[in-house]
C-alpha cells in the first residue's frame, strides 16, 4: 500500500485527511514543517501532503528543503488560501499541484492518484 506524510498541524484537518486516505492509503503525520522535512527525509513515502500555514517551519520552507534532496517525490500543498498569488508561491518553491481547504475527497483523492495511483 502506498504511503503519505500528511503534514498538518490542525487536528480537526488531520482527522478529515484520516477518512479521506484511510481505504486506500498508509499515512503518518508531521505537525510542523521541520518535522515533516525530517519524517520525508528518514521514511519512506511516496508523496507528501503539505499544509502552508504550520509552526516551527512554514510548508513553503519545508518543501524547498524536500525538494532539494528528493526533487521526484510529489508535494502537493493544502492551504485555506486559494489566492493565484498563494498557488504561484507553492509551485515556485517546488509543490507539484495545489489543493485548497476545506477539502474536497473527491478532488483529494483524484490528486493524490495522479501522482501514485491508488
């Protein structure tokens, strides 16, 4: 079964992620930016969901750090902010897609295959 770091820090969004990905997916989670960089790092995913808005280490900053040293695994940013400007920001930093909160399952879970199939 695939594996996701969801990297969230906001419970209630965490536990929406957890019936979104629970059938098809194994998943752990990061609840900020620096750890999240740690667990993609050191585990073994296959594609990172990454929140903007998190502490110790925004989700812009932990994605460049990913995408350093892993450029081909896939990040694709969760943020509650869905200006174009907010999308151009993530892409740039090396997110490979943008999904705005609150999340819709269908549209999450279509994403998510995109990148790693089911």
């Amino acid at each position: 079964m695939k594996k996701i770091l969801v990297a969230e820090d906001n419970d209630s969004n965490y536990i929406l992620m957890t019936y979104i990905l629970k059938r098809s997916y194994e998943f752990e989670r990061a609840v900020n930016g620096q750890e999240a960089v740690n667990m993609a790092l050191t585990g073994n995913f296959d594609m990172v969901l990454m929140d903007i808005k998190m502490p110790v280490m925004d989700g812009l900053e932990a994605t460049k750090a990913i995408k350093e040293k892993m450029p081909k695994l896939p990040v694709v940013a969760l943020t509650a902010n869905a200006f174009d400007s907010d999308r151009q920001l993530a892409l740039e930093v090396g997110c490979d897609d943008f999904l705005t909160k609150p999340i819709s399952s269908g549209k999450c879970l279509e994403t998510i295959e995109k990148f790693i199939g089911k």
